[in-house]
C-alpha cells in the first residue's frame, strides 16, 4: 500500500476538462479477457490486417519496469510477480504517451488503437475514457481457466516472464475475476461488449473476430 501512495503522490492525476484526443479523430477499442485469453495473438492478427496501432498494458508496464531510470520498476516488479494491478497513475500515462507518439507521426494525427490488458479495474475505465479518449467498445475473449492455465504454463516455458507460473497465475485468474470481470459488465450494460468465445484454435478464434467487428464498423475499419 505505501508503493501504491507514493505512486500516487509522484503522479497527481492532472485535472482536465476534455480528453486529451477526440473520438472522432482516434479511435480506441479496449481488448479484454483473463490471462491467456489470447488478446496479444488475435491483436497481432488485426494489426496485419487493419493497420492498428496495438498498446499492450502490460507490454508497456514491463518495458517501464526495465528501463534503468524509472521510479517504478521496483514497484510494477512487484504488483506483476503478484498479479496485482498496478496504480492508474502509472499505466494510465504510459498508455496516453504511447498514443501521442503514435497520432504526433500521423500527418492527419489520426490513431487507430488497440488497448490491449486494459482497463483491467473500473478506476482505469473511467480515468482513461474521462481524460484520455473514450473508446468504441471493448472486444472482449471469453475462455475458460482451465484452458487458460493450459496455454500459460506452456508459454511459461519459453516466455521468460516472471508471472507464467502455477502460483502467479492462480492469483491472476483472482484479480481477473473479481477486479476485472466487473468492467467487462460496466461496458456489457451500455451496450459496448463484442464478445468472442476465445477457446478454439487461434485461426479459428480470428475468423469470429473479424466478423463480429466487421458487424460492428463495417468492412472497411
Ligand atoms: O496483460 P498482461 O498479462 O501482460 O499483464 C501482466 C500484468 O501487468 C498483470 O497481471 C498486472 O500485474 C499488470 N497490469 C496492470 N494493469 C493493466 C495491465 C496489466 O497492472 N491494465
Ligand atoms: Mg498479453
């Protein structure tokens, strides 16, 4: 909890009126679903496809955690190992540097995003959608733990990540549930969840992906 405050008191939540981007010159879909859901492999597929911009929370959070000046690696390092979720501070603004490094190299400073691993805690929700851009929808990959936990320990076996493991992922899958899965609904109530049942091959699993978003934004998103 004293990491959390002073990762609180280092970033004070700048007070804005408007959103840093407008919705009608970037776009943002959320892409959500417990660990291992597959999020990074169908984000790989769509950016091949549909020329995204793909901001994987967590990529970001331990890209930060490694870079040697940063005043949180000890604490993202921790709140990883433990499945915890990291203060909004600190994601919320890795997030919103990462889109403005995009939509500065955009001649028309246009974006097209895929947020992948976030919002994981309505905090970041609202946070994000009240002072950053508020999004379309949330694609959301529905699976199961167990084959969840199957696919996780597998990659655990060549990822190198501190979090690929039985006990890790056990407390991942709880934060998941409880924290994360009450977002999903908080966007499922407004009409704003596209789900896609994320248990078959990843081949198949793209192909209801592009169809359900093609459903939604036309063919041409
Ligand atoms: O999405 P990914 O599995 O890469 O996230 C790894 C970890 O990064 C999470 O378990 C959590 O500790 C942290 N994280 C976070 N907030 C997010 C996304 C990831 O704290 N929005
Ligand atoms: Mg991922």
């Amino acid at each position: 909890m004293a990491a959390k405050a002073a990762a609180e008191k280092q970033i004070p939540a700048p007070k804005k009126d408007t959103p840093t981007f407008s919705p009608s010159k970037v776009t943002v879909l959320f892409v959500l679903g417990g660990p291992g859901a597959g999020k990074g492999t169908q984000c790989a597929n769509l950016v091949r496809d549909y020329n995204f911009t793909h901001l994987s929370a967590g990529d970001l959070l331990r890209a930060e955690q490694d870079r040697p000046d940063s005043e949180f690696g000890n604490l993202i390092k921790e709140y990883i190992k433990d499945g915890k979720i990291v203060p909004m501070e600190v994601t919320v603004q890795l997030l919103e540097n990462a889109m403005m490094d995009a939509v500065k190299k955009d001649k028309d400073g246009k974006g097209k995003f895929l947020i992948d691993g976030f919002p994981r805690k309505m905090d970041q929700a609202l946070k994000f959608e009240e002072s950053v851009c508020p999004s379309k929808f949330v694609l959301f990959f529905d699976c199961p733990e167990e084959v969840m936990q199957k696919r996780l320990l597998e990659r655990g076996k060549t990822s190198g990540r501190a979090d690929d493991n039985e006990e890790s992922i056990k407390k991942r899958f709880k934060v998941f549930e409880e924290t994360s899965m009450p977002v999903v609904d908080y966007f499922d109530k407004q009409g704003r969840v596209v789900k896609i049942v994320a248990t078959k091959s990843p081949a198949e699993v793209y192909k209801e992906t592009r169809g359900k978003l093609e459903e939604r934004l036309g063919k041409n998103f």
